[in-house]
C-alpha cells in the first residue's frame, strides 16, 4: 500500500494522539542535530509522522520539520497550531481544507497554512500520501 506522504515545518511542541519513541539529540543554542528520529504511530496505525528536525534553537525554540504519512481514506482532523505551517507534499495526491477551502494537493505541491487558521489532511486517494 503506498502512502501520500509530505513534509511539513510547524511550531508545537506536543503531538496529542500519537505515541513516540526516543530520540536523541544534540541542541546547541542556535541549531539542533538529530542522532535518531522520533516517529509517531497513530493508535489505528493509518497515520505516521516522523520528526526529522526538531529543537531549532533558541529563535524557534518549539519548531521542527516532520515527514507525514497518510494511508488512503484517512481524515486528519481539523486543528489549528499558534505558528505558521508549510507542506510540501512529495508523493501521491489529496486534498487539504484550510479555513473551510478545499485545495487539491499531489506532489509537487507547496501549502502555507497561517497561525490559528483551522485546517485539516484528507487523503482521498488510493496511494497514501
């Protein structure tokens, strides 16, 4: 099964719902180096998020870069974060609700999505993304 996958820039720092395991990292104040990756399996396993960059030092302290996937048919509820997101989708095809508009996504495609602006993922497809 192929997912539609993408990666992400967001400024939180918690992934409620999500279990993860350890990661070891490096922080120096204005970079962080990541020995392991954190990854998040959701309970139902039809999503994964995998941290590739996080602790991003002392002007982004909460900020990190992760590598979403999504199984075809899943819905990721609407939410908001207190910072900007970017997405950047690098395989399959969906579509991403961003304050009550659907946009059509596949890869390729760049999303800028405003702090505290409701949005959500639906991969519609038959690959994952």
């Amino acid at each position: 099964m192929k997912y539609l996958g993408l990666l992400f820039l967001v400024s939180c720092s918690s992934m409620p719902g999500f279990k993860g395991s350890n990661s070891s990292s490096m922080m120096t104040p204005n970079h962080a180096v990541i020995t392991e990756v954190d990854k998040y399996i959701s309970p139902d396993k039809k999503t994964e998020v995998k941290i590739l960059i996080e602790n991003m030092g002392a002007l982004s302290p909460q900020s990190y870069i992760g590598h979403l996937k999504i199984k075809p048919g899943v819905n990721i509820p609407t939410h908001t974060h207190t910072s900007d997101e970017y997405l950047y989708f690098i395989r399959g095809a969906g579509a991403v609700s961003i304050d009550g508009k659907l946009y059509q996504v596949k890869n390729g495609t760049t999303v800028f999505i405003p702090k505290g602006v409701e949005h959500s993922y639906i991969n519609n497809s038959r690959t994952k993304i």
